[in-house]
C-alpha cells in the first residue's frame, strides 16, 4: 500500500513540475524581462534621447515599485478570493499593454508615468505565483517546485540580454529607434501568454483534468492535512499574518536580498558600458548583451544545485545566510578589479549567492502561513522587499552622480545584505529554540 501511495505521489508532483512550473516560469521569464528591459534601452540610446542623468535613470527604474508596492497585498487578496488562473492572466494582459506604451515615450515625465503604471498592472503577479505554486505541492516537495520556477529569472537574462541587444540592433525598424524597438519586442509576449493563461491554468489540483483521479485524490488530501495544521498550530488569519514578527524579519532579510538583486539587474549593463572608459575596450551593443548574460547561466546552476542541496538536507536558515553572506563580499569587491574578465567573474559569485539564496527563502513563509493569511504574509514580505526595487536604482544613481563612481554604492548593497544574513542566522536561531522548548513542554505533558 505505501509503494502505491509512494507511486502517486511521485507521478503527481513529476506532473505539476511539466505542466505547470515551465508555463508560470515563462510567464516569470516575460514578466523580469519587461520589468528589467530599461536597463537596456537606458544605455543603449534612452538615457541619450530622453536627456536623462543616472539619477534620473535610477529614479525612472525604480518608481515601477511604488505603484507595485501600494497594490501587491490587495492584488494578492483578489488572487486568493478569485483564482490564479483569472488574475494571473488579467495582470499579464494589463502589463502588456503598458509596456507596449514604452515604445512611444518621448520625455523624462511620460518614462516616470509609465515605469509607475507599469508597477501597478505587475502589482501582485509574483507573490501571486509564488501563492499558486505553493498551493498545488505539499511542503516537503515546495523546496524544488520553487527552485524550479525561480530558474526563469536568471535565465532572463542569460537568454534576455542578448535578445534585447539584438532588437536594439534593429534600429530603424518600422522607423523607430532601437530600443523602442526593443520595448515592443518585449511586451507583445506579455499580452498573449496572458490570454494563453487563461485557459491552460487550473485553480487547485480538483479542477486539474491532467492529473489522474488518484493523483488529483492524493494532492488534495496531502494539501488539506497540511492546512488544518497549520490551522492548529500556525497563523492563518490575515490580520495576525501582517503584525506577526517572524513575517517582518523575513520581510527585511527579503529587502536585503532584492536591494542586491536590483543594483545588479538595473546597473550591470551600465557598468559593463563603462569598461570602454575604465579599461579601453570597446563593445558593440550584441556583445555588450552578450557580456551582461555570463553571470546569469553559472547562477541558474548554482541555484539548482543549492535548492536540491535544500530539498535534500530541508531547507535551514544557512541555505540563505551562507549565500546572502557571499553576496554582501562579493558585490563591493567587483568594482577593485583590474580587468573586464576579472570584474565580471566576482559579479558572477555575486549573481550565484543572490539567487541561490531567493528560491530556498520563499519556502520559508508557507512553512508557518495559510489560506489568507499566506497570501497576505507572503504579499507582505514581497511588498517589503520590492520596496528595495525602488530604493536601490534611485539610491544607487544619486551616489553615483554624487561621486562619480559606482564605489560607494555598491559597499551599500554589500552592508544590507550583510543584514540580510545576520537576521536569517538569527530567525533560525530563534526557531530552533521554540522547537526545543516545544518537544520539552511535550515530554512534560507526556510525563504528567
């Protein structure tokens, strides 16, 4: 009987792995590309065109965040009491159709309206997903699920980058300059995945026809036996999920981790564009993309290596501090470096500690959060942490046009993920004291 069980376990989570997590990583995969996709046109002509100055770029990448931020745990809510497979694709579909609007841009103001709009059709799409996957996997498979779906944000670039370069090399094309040209070549996916969405996603493993009765049988029997847990002994009401302390230390530790994430995302290929002045090389626009990609593919496979390690061992606090560690090294160190090869090899550490870390540290959440009060949690933390995607592109061009280089904020980014680190340690620490104190209250009781 247990091999009978063991089977249809493993046949319905290999199912939700090929069905689900490749479309909702694409869907991932188009929504990092929009949302980064300024970091290319900026160097490649924008900034030039639109007269910007780096502060005015950073402030231009990050003000996407602040409409992103007002509306992410109202969006999520909706998700929770609506369906993913509606609002999913109703957020793709919206941003979209914004992100087509960046192709005619003509001012620093309508680029600052439209970067705020933007955040606020993304609002909710990746606490959203990270929701829905959570919803169909039990937690001892949740680890590699996630690891799986975050693989779609490095290889946007490793496979983004140099796209973009070359419809930025299309320049001309129907009359446009190359990174308008760009920018419609990357919102047009956007508006039909989203349509897509819409009939191949399934709100829970009951309405999935794909599965087999005994697997469908089996998740939703795992999954109820998780949440009335979590019922009993865990938070599941919204109110207690928002002032709950565990929920804001992670939300910190996750504002760490982000602010590193998005200096790297939105600054790279600058700093890559800088090493005809820094060292005198020169590079087109393809091999600039190019270039911007290497880091990205080393940190796909370390991030499946360490989500596996993860899944193995169970995933503990030092599957994030030990990266989030590195991280805050590595990133300042890249910029002492005396060589374009040697400047890009420590950036890849610092993309390879980044995302090892992200996909192990959304497993922790939905280990102690339920029903609303995981989409309320989890849009909380995210809520938080993407705050950072506006404060570190603005924070970082101000430095930068301050002190003319990219030095000092960079040792930033290196000290808040230092933070990041310190608190995880400290969260895993506290977690394992309540976990003694509460197998000793149960041996007491036991004993009485």
């Amino acid at each position: 009987m247990e091999t009978a069980v063991s089977a249809v376990e493993k046949s319905a989570i290999r199912k939700v792995a090929f069905r689900l997590v490749p479309f909702v990583a694409l869907m991932f995969f188009i929504n990092f590309l929009d949302r980064t996709a300024i970091s290319f046109a900026g160097p490649n002509g924008m900034s030039k065109d639109l007269g910007l100055t780096a502060a005015q770029f950073g402030f231009a990448a990050g003000v996407f965040f602040i409409g992103y931020v007002l509306l992410e745990i109202p969006s999520n809510l909706a998700l929770h009491k609506y369906g993913a497979r509606r609002w999913l694709a109703r957020i793709m579909v919206t941003w979209g159709i914004v992100a087509l609007l960046f192709t005619w841009v003509s001012s620093v103001e309508g680029l600052y309206t439209l970067r705020f709009l933007l955040g606020v059709a993304e609002a909710g799409f990746f606490p959203g997903a990270i929701l829905f996957l959570s919803m169909w996997v039990p937690a001892k498979h949740r680890s590699h699920i996630l690891a799986l779906f975050y693989l779609a944000q490095p290889l946007t670039i490793v496979i983004g980058a140099p796209v973009a370069g070359m419809l930025i090399e299309a320049h001309g094309t129907f009359g446009l300059e190359g990174w308008r040209v760009m920018f419609a070549g990357v919102a047009l996916p956007a508006i039909a995945v989203g349509v897509i969405a819409w009939f191949y996603l399934a709100d829970k493993p009951a309405d999935a026809k794909w599965l087999s009765e005994a697997e469908r049988t089996w998740l939703t029997t795992a999954l109820a036996a998780e949440a009335r847990t979590k019922r009993t002994s865990h938070v599941s009401d919204v109110k207690k999920a928002l002032t709950n302390g565990r929920v804001w230390l992670l939300a910190l530790v996750y504002f760490g981790l982000i602010y590193g994430l998005y200096a790297l995302a939105f600054f790279l290929p600058t700093i890559i564009g800088g090493f005809e002045s820094q060292f005198g090389t020169k590079f087109n626009v393809l091999q600039k993309g190019l270039i911007t990609a290497i880091p990205y593919l080393p940190a796909a496979v370390a991030l499946f290596l360490w989500s596996r390690d993860a899944t193995r061992r169970g995933a503990r606090s030092w599957h994030v501090g030990i990266p989030a560690l590195l991280g805050a090294v590595s990133i300042p160190l890249a910029l002492y470096m005396s060589t374009p090869a040697a400047t890009v090899a420590v950036i890849t550490i610092t993309a390879c500690a980044i995302f090892s870390a992200l996909p192990t540290f959304w497993s922790i959440p939905a280990r102690f959060l339920s029903g609303a009060a995981a989409a309320a949690g989890i849009a909380l933390i995210n809520t938080v942490g993407n705050a950072a995607g506006f404060i570190a592109p603005f924070v970082t061009g101000a430095i930068k046009d301050a002190t003319g280089s990219y030095q000092v904020p960079m040792f930033v980014v290196g000290g808040l993920m230092l933070l990041s680190s310190l608190v995880i340690f400290a969260i895993g620490a506290g977690t394992r004291q309540e976990s003694a104190l509460s197998a000793d209250m149960r041996g007491k009781v036991i004993a009485d």
